[in-house]
C-alpha cells in the first residue's frame, strides 16, 4: 500500500482527499510541517499523476438523486470486445445525454461490466435499464442491479473518501513503514 510513499507524502495526501479545497497553509500548520514542504508535496503529486482532479462530492439529495444504482452486466459469447464497447458507449453517450459516472470492465461474480450510476426515481432507473439492454452492439447475456436508496437515513456510509484517506493511513500505521 502506498510504496514509495513517504508518511508525510501520504499524510497531505490522505489530508486532501478529505478536503481538497484545504490551502497548503492550513494543511502546514494541521501536521506540523512547512507550508513549501506541502505545496512540493501537492506539486509532486499533481505532476505524477496521483493527485487527478480536486473535486467535491454534492449531497445527491438534495439535487434529486434518490437512487444510486450498481449494473452489473455479463455479455454472451463472441460479443464485442469490452474496450470497442466502452468507446461506442461514450459515443453514445454524447450524442444522447445517457449519464453515467461510471461504467468499467471487469470480473466477478460472473459478470464483466458494471456501471454505476444515479437516479431521480425507480421509473428513471428503469429507463437506464432498458437501455443499457438495448444498447446497440451489446449482446447481453444478463443484467442485475443493486440500488441504493439515497433518502434512507440509516445507510452505513455515505459516498465519501474521507474513510478511504483514514483506511490508508491505517494500513501504513499498522505496516510499520514510515
């Protein structure tokens, strides 16, 4: 986990999947080093690709996303290759609107596709459903959903990466390695 990671490296690093919008200031003065030592820790970051994007995670809530919803999907034999797949899915996707966060090959469980993704309601799930079904050039063999019900107030975790920047840190704690 994280080799070739110094622990202040993954400590900024855990710091900004937290909060991202953090100035290198206040990160200094939180772990006790200088403001240069992180803003050369972020640079170096940013220029090898660790640090991809600064971003926020919205309540999905309240922008009237109710469901989020997990599809797995097993194509049937002699189907297209996945990666001529995807490039024909992004295709799609901007010539009709069709909205996913994501959408990656894969294994498990029998499948090799899943695609992640929100809803307004069940009806508008539905939709994404038959389309992903019908998709042209996806021979599908199966197709199964998990959906979450983002209004239900007793979810464990909510999307966050503030429990993966914890785990990390964690995980270096416990190996020893500084």
């Amino acid at each position: 986990m994280a080799k070739g990671i110094r622990d202040i490296e993954l400590k900024v690093l855990s710091e900004l999947m937290k909060n991202s919008r953090v100035s290198d200031r206040e990160l200094a003065k939180r772990l006790g080093v200088s403001q240069p030592t992180v803003s050369r820790i972020r640079n170096k970051f940013e220029k090898e690709g660790i640090i991809k994007e600064y971003t926020y995670i919205p309540d999905f809530v309240k922008l009237g996303y109710n469901l989020m919803a997990l599809t797995f999907i097993k194509r049937s034999e002699g189907s297209k290759e996945v990666t001529s797949l995807f490039k024909e899915a992004n295709k799609h996707a901007a010539e009709t609107g069709f909205d996913t966060v994501m959408a990656v090959r894969g294994m498990g469980c029998g499948y090799d596709a899943v695609v992640f993704s929100f809803h307004e309601n069940y009806s508008a799930f539905l939709e994404r459903l038959r389309e992903i079904k019908q998709f042209p050039s996806i021979d599908v063999e199966h197709v199964e959903s998990f959906i979450v019900d983002l209004t239900d107030k007793g979810l464990y975790r909510q999307l966050t990466f503030s429990t993966l920047a914890d785990h990390m840190l964690l995980l270096r704690k416990a190996s020893g390695v500084t």
